[in-house]
C-alpha cells in the first residue's frame, strides 16, 4: 500500500517537475507539426474555428450541442494536443461550470437544475477544444499564416511566430535562473506540515523572482535582434503588401481539406437531424 | 568597398570611437580586424552595413563608399542586399522558428518571388541544406552560426563581415567555419571581413590584417608582413601564433639568425629544422592518493526528447575522484560534460545509478544542502546574476545561511577577484571578463571543497583570458578539489592535474596530460588539438611532449653539427 501511495507521489512529483513541464510546452509548440490536423489549410481552420467559437453560444439544443462537443473532442484527439494541455482545460472546466455540474448531481438536484448547467458546461467546452484544436494543433508557421489572411496586423503574426522562435532559449534560460536560486538559496524545512507549507510558499517565490533577471537578460539581447530585423527587412516588409502576399500565395485547398469540411458538416447536419425527430 | 575620414561618437561618450578611419577593402579580399576591446572593431563593422548612422544613433563624418555609392544614398534594405552581417551574438540573430524559413525571411521581406530558392540556395552554400526542416533550437552552436550566416547569404550580397566567427566553437568546429568562408571567399568570390582573435586562423585563411587601436588604425598589411610585427600586436593583447613567438624569441637569443618569422606549423618547422631535442627533467606529477571524494556509479542519464525517445547522455558511466584533485574534463561539443557537472550538484538526476559525495549519496541530499560542498560556475555567467548587485550576488548564499562573519568574507573575496570598483553594479551590465570574475566570486562564495567549472575562459579576449587563467591558478590554493569542463587546450595543459576525456558519453581515456597528448588515437578520435608549439615539436622529434613557448625552447637546442 504504501509502496503505492509512493509511486503516485512520485508520479505527481514528476508531472509538476520543471522538466516535464518544459518538455510539455516544447512538445505542444514543436511536437505535432504531422497530425491531420496540422496538416489542413489555416484558412479552412480559422473558418471552421470561428464557427465553433461562435455558433454554441447561441444554441441550446442538447442534442447539437453533444454532437458539437464529440467533434471537437474527436479533433482534439487528432490534434495529438499534450496531457498539460488537456489537464488545464480539464481544470478550466471544472473550475467554470463543472463543480457545480457535479454538486447538483451528488446533492440529487433534478433535471430542472441539470439541463441549463449541462448546456453551458457543453458549450464551454466546446468553444474551448475547438480554439485547443486550432491554437495548438497548428503549425506555428501555419497559425501565422492564418492570422495574416483574416488580416491581422503583421506584426501579430510575426510576434506568434517569434515567440515559438524564442520560447526554448526563454525556458532553458529560466531554468538556470530558477536552479541558481535553489542551489544559493536556502529552502525552509519541509519536514512538519507548517514547514511543507513554508517550502511551498518558498518554491513559488523563487520562480515569481527568477522573471527579473530573465526579463533584464532578454531585454539586454533584443538589441541585436532589432537591428537584425532592420537588416532582413521587417519595417521594409510592414509598409510592402508584396511579402504578405507572397506568403499566401503558397496556401492551397486540398482534397483532405474539403474532406475535414464535409465531414464537419454532415456530422452537424446529421445531428440536427436527430434533434428535430426526437 | 571604401571608408573616407570616417568618425564617429555615441551620444553618451566623450570621445569618438572612431577617428578619421581611411580604409578601402579590394573585391575578393579576405580581411582580418584587429585590436583589443573597445579599439572600435565592431563599431567600423557596423559603419560598413549602414546600421550606423542609420539605426544607431551619434555623429558620423566622412564617407563610406560601397560599390560606387555612398552609403547615406542607400536605404539599409540596400545596403544588406551589398553587405551581410553575422553578429558576435549570432543565435539573437535568428528571428524564425523553422531553418529554411529563418535562411529565406529577408527575401522574403523584401519580396522576391523565388525566396524559398534564395534560402535552400543560401543553406546550400554553408552546407546546411539537410536541416532545412529542423527547428532552430535543434540545432548545435556551430550550426546556428552557419544559419545567421546563410541568412545574411540569401540576399546575395558580396561582402560578409563577421564579429568573431569563432569564438564559442570547440576547433574541430571552428575549422567548418572557416572552410567554408574559404569556400565562399574562392568559389563564389565574396569579400570576407572577420573580426578575429585567434591569428592561428588569420594565418591560415586571411590575405590582410588591419590592426585598430583607440578608433585609429595602427597598419594595414598583408598577413605575412602583419605577423611579423609581435610587438604592436601583443601591446594590442592579440597574440600572434606560437611557431611565430618561439622563433621570435629564439631569434632575440640569437639561437637563430634575424629573419622573417614564420606564421605557420610548415613554416615553423623549416626554421626549427636543425634544432635537436634534448628534453629538461621537470618535476613529476605524482599520484593522487587520496581518498575518493566524488564516486560516479553505474550511472545512466537521458533526456525525454519532444518526441518522446529518450536520449542517451550516459550510460553506466563509472568514475572516480580523488580530494584534491585538480581535473579539466574534455571533449567535443555534445559529449555530455555540462550534464556531468549538473549532476554532480544535483540539477539533473541519474535514471539509474548512484553519485557519492563525500561518503553521502546525493540522492538523500537537497540541492541547498549540497551547495556547501559542492559549487557550480555556469558557462554563461549572466545566469548566476540574481541580484541586483555583484556584492548582493555575492553575500547572497552566505546571507540566507546566516553565516557568521559574511561581511569580512563578501570584503575577501571583493578583493580577491578585483572587484572593488564593480560592487554596487549590476552585474548583467558588466563587461565578459568582468562578469566571469564576478561568477567565479559568486561560485567560491561558500567555500566549497569541490568547485565545478563549465567553460571559464569561453568567449574572452586574450587579455582576459589571461586574467581569468591567474585567477583559475589562485582558486587551486584554496578550493581543495576543481573541475574545469572545457575546450581550451592551453588551460588543460597548463592549469589541469588529471585529464578526463568524455567521448560519446563514456570515459575514453584518463590520465596525466603527457598520457592523453601522447596517444595520438585518442586526440584523432575526439577531435582534440593540442596547442600549436606542441605540434611543432612533434613534427621536430615523434617523442617530444611540449606544451609552452618557454618549455618548447629549453628542450629544443641548435645543433650546430646538423
């Protein structure tokens, strides 16, 4: 028993770990660039997206609502989106609606209270594994590309793909801040529950403090990558609509696209259906 | 490519940085710049891509003339598409997620059509075509270099100037580097401009060397000629290559006749020729026999990859060291020495195996606790600077510990690493050679038995370097046991008790360094090279183990007889 009860410390220790955590994020940005998902147009995904984002808001049907949520459940699932992820959406959820969702269960509420709160938890997560499906199913690349096309600002969907650009050296460089900190400093006690208490507390300290010193370093070396961006043309490119242009051009709707789209919509044709015979 | 009086001050300085420069560079030209920090290398560099005055704000005089027209006329668009840059910071350069997409973004930008081409083009010509699809942070040092540079490459231009191509790089990699400059120089016939330290490869690679000091310059000659002149350059802090000092220094004995000096290991051994080897006795290392105070057991480690293989640093590494020891841990970039140190204080965990400090697992031991004993000096000290003070930095460790007597310790150690008139800077704000002071002050704070050092002398000028190497000595009289994991030769074999080896995540060979320089295998197999003169020596005589100027001239005698 106990051997077990460790191990799923252990397990927990390991999940909250720096490490995974770092693997985690890399794996969500880098990590999927060959799923289905990835691999479908951004133009066709933003659209399909801001259905999903939009139209449950307005439903109340149960029946379209539950069809809904299993295809985005079904494209999360292609998507091949990280355990970190699903755990913050799991948290997420239930920190919205979800509680309450359960209390009324496990106090014997009736359908009266049920339905309305099934609704919106239904319609919560929908919204939410459809923008998971988009925002961290996409190629970064991609993701940029489709923002450029619904005619964001250039230098949104510059700073996007930047930020996956610059994400590993942020982290690694946290990193060896955090573990400066923990090696110099000096963590309280943790052996009587107050101490644990304490040595929680401290932990989130140091990581709250170690974003000074990141921030003044990344701060000292965007001075070479502003004045490399002036050389490779990037204020040059925002007043020019030739290299937006140019970008598009390489976007094509293929087969498999129109595919995702027919499906998408024979499967919400079909579940209206079935809510308009019951 | 022409400068005419060129001048120029940043708004916070008193005095020009450069003054009334004159230089022109011929098309195909490979040219050297050097002079010793703050002689306004990097400032004529950034004159000659249009940054200044451009983007960087101060007053310029005179004329810079690229190609025919004046630079003012040029937009810095234009100007990039006639001049590329590489910076000494090259990896802030790379502004994209995807190589390809990195190597082909100013085509881009500047919107020709075929930009994709230009890039696989550009990555063709620095070798890099086969990780067009890799993210950018997959990709080793040396590589990223080669990227910034084919970025600057896409747009065609015909002059290159680079910031210290080389100055992180482990040699085997620094070569690539240079080769392919020599390749873009030969075969595509850009004009090439570095800014270097190391004269071993301005002998190797450049036809010209311009010496700057305080915004002037000094001379500008042809390679040959340049590095006859040892003394302006050694008052400059640039050191001209060991074949050239040695016969310089046996030419002013008078061992050989007044000449011209030669600036490479073939030269070098012409001029040698009939001098015979009769090695002096010198005093014997002697065996650690102490008792083990770091005991590496079976240990395996590997890294989760984002595709979930595991990747293998170690596997059952076993190793063993003595009290006192003094070790410097080699082996090309990769073969797992920063992982290494890590693990001894704890940051990483072996998957399997076991470490002992001391008599105590590590496993059973906080990280905070093992601080006392054992201490770690980053590579890049900037990581280390918590505070917002180097004396704060400092204190820091003692401080939380409530150590008695800090303040006169923190006063000790502001005194030992020179660090009076810096105490109340911010330490991310210093200079290289001031930084790395500083993390050697934090590392030694507490007066831990086993120092750990990744890299001390990376990235410094020579004058720095030969600064940080007194201190490394000075640390070897009050730090029982060190650990030094570098690629710097010189401090091996000048600095190291023990030589350890890392290749491929094992222990390839461990030994005095007489042992490990003479097994030719192992230096062939790891990529390791030994210093110039202890080349030179080897060409002399098969036997000779010499690693300094002055010791490669008491063991080399003219023989009047050959």
């Amino acid at each position: 028993m106990s051997d077990e009860k460790k191990t799923a410390k252990e397990n927990i220790l390991e999940f909250i770990s720096m490490d995974n955590i770092k693997n985690q994020v890399m794996k969500n940005a880098y990590g999927n660039t060959d799923t289905p998902i990835a691999k479908i147009d951004p133009r066709v995904l933003m659209v399909w997206y801001l259905f999903f984002a939009i139209v449950p808001w307005f439903v109340n049907d149960v029946i379209f609502l539950l069809g809904a949520f299993f295809l985005v459940l079904f494209t999360t699932i292609q998507a091949k989106v990280t355990t970190l992820v699903i755990f913050l959406f799991a948290l997420g959820v239930f920190s919205q609606t979800g509680w309450l969702l359960i209390l009324t269960f496990v106090f014997g509420g009736d359908g009266s209270a049920i339905i309305p709160l099934l609704i919106l938890t239904l319609k919560v997560s929908t919204v939410s594994l459809a923008s998971i499906t988009v925002f961290s199913g996409m190629d970064p690349d991609n993701l940029a590309k489709g923002l450029m096309w619904m005619n964001f600002p250039g230098r949104m969907s510059f700073s996007i793909s930047y930020a996956y650009r610059i994400l590993p050296t942020l982290i690694s460089e946290f990193q060896n801040i955090l573990l400066s900190y923990r090696m110099r400093g000096l963590a309280p006690k943790s052996d009587t529950f107050k101490g644990k208490i304490k040595y929680v507390i401290y932990q989130i300290r140091i990581i709250m403090d170690s974003f000074y010193p990141l921030l003044l370093n990344t701060a000292k070396r965007s001075r070479t990558t502003v004045e490399a961006l002036e050389m490779k043309g990037y204020t040059y490119a925002s007043a020019d609509d030739n290299a937006k242009k140019l970008k598009l051009s390489t976007l094509k709707i293929g087969a498999n696209d129109l595919l995702f789209v027919t499906f998408s919509l024979l499967w919400l044709s079909i579940t209206n259906l079935i809510s308009t015979l019951i | 490519m022409k400068a005419i009086n060129v001048s120029f001050k940043y708004p916070a300085c008193q005095d020009n940085v450069l003054k009334n420069i004159n230089l022109s560079v011929k098309p195909g030209d490979f040219v050297a710049i050097v002079g010793n920090n703050g002689s306004g290398k990097s400032t004529l560099c950034k004159a000659f891509n249009g940054l200044i005055p451009k983007s960087i704000a101060g007053r310029f005089e005179g004329q810079i003339i690229i190609d025919g027209q004046d630079i003012v006329d040029l937009t810095v668009g234009q100007v990039a598409k006639k001049v590329g840059y590489v910076y000494q910071d090259f990896e802030n350069q790379i502004v994209r997620p995807k190589v390809l997409d990195d190597a082909s973004y100013a085509c881009l930008n500047y919107g020709m059509v075929d930009y994709l081409e230009r890039g696989e083009k550009a990555l063709k010509q620095v070798k890099l075509d086969d990780k067009k699809d890799e993210n950018v942070w997959e990709l080793s040092g040396g590589q990223t270099h080669l990227l910034a540079l084919a970025g600057a490459l896409s747009l065609s231009p015909d002059i290159l100037i680079l910031d210290e191509p080389i100055a992180q790089l482990d040699p085997l990699r620094a070569d690539i580097i240079y080769e392919i400059l020599k390749e873009l120089n030969q075969k595509y016939k850009k004009t090439i401009v570095v800014i270097e330290h190391s004269t071993e490869y301005i002998a190797q690679y450049c036809n010209r060397v311009i010496l700057m000091k305080d915004g002037q310059i000094l001379w500008d000659e042809e390679t040959k000629k340049a590095l006859q002149m040892v003394d302006d350059l050694i008052d400059s802090d640039i050191f001209p290559p060991q074949v050239t000092r040695a016969a310089k220094k046996a030419m002013d004995k008078g061992d050989l006749k007044q000449g011209l000096l030669p600036i490479n290991l073939h030269e070098g051994y012409e001029m040698f020729r009939f001098f015979s080897y009769k090695p002096k006795k010198r005093k014997l290392l002697k065996k650690n026999e102490n008792e083990s105070i770091i005991a590496i057991k079976n240990v395996t480690m590997a890294y989760k990859t984002i595709h979930d293989e595991a990747n293998v640093i170690f596997s059952d590494l076993n190793l063993d060291i003595k009290r006192g020891e003094k070790i410097a841990l080699i082996g090309s970039n990769g073969s797992g020495k920063s992982t290494l140190l890590k693990m001894l204080v704890g940051l990483v965990k072996p998957l399997k195996g076991d470490i002992i400090i001391e008599d105590k697992s590590i496993k059973d031991m906080k990280i905070d606790q093992l601080a006392r004993t054992i201490s770690l000096v980053y590579q890049n000290p900037e990581q280390m600077f918590i505070m917002d003070s180097i004396e704060n930095d400092i204190s820091f460790s003692s401080r939380v510990r409530n150590i008695e007597g800090w303040e006169e310790k923190l006063e000790n150690l502001i005194k030992r690493f020179s660090l009076t008139d810096l105490r109340k800077r911010d330490g991310r704000l210093l200079s290289g050679g001031q930084m790395r002071r500083a993390s050697l002050a934090i590392g030694t704070a507490l007066d831990p038995k086993i120092l750990l050092l990744d890299e001390p002398t990376s990235n410094l000028d020579i004058k720095t370097r030969k600064e940080v190497m007194k201190l490394l000595t000075e640390i070897k009289d009050y730090t029982e046991t060190v650990i030094i994991a570098t690629h710097d030769m010189q401090l091996v074999c000048e600095w190291a008790e023990r030589v350890i080896v890392l290749h491929q995540g094992q222990v390839e060979a461990d030994g005095f360094r007489d042992e490990i320089f003479a097994n030719s295998e192992v230096l062939e197999k790891v990529g390791i090279r030994p210093p110039q003169i202890f080349h030179l020596a080897k060409s002399l005589n098969k036997e000779a183990l010499v690693y300094t100027i002055d010791d490669f001239l008491k063991d080399f005698e003219v023989d009047y007889e050959r």
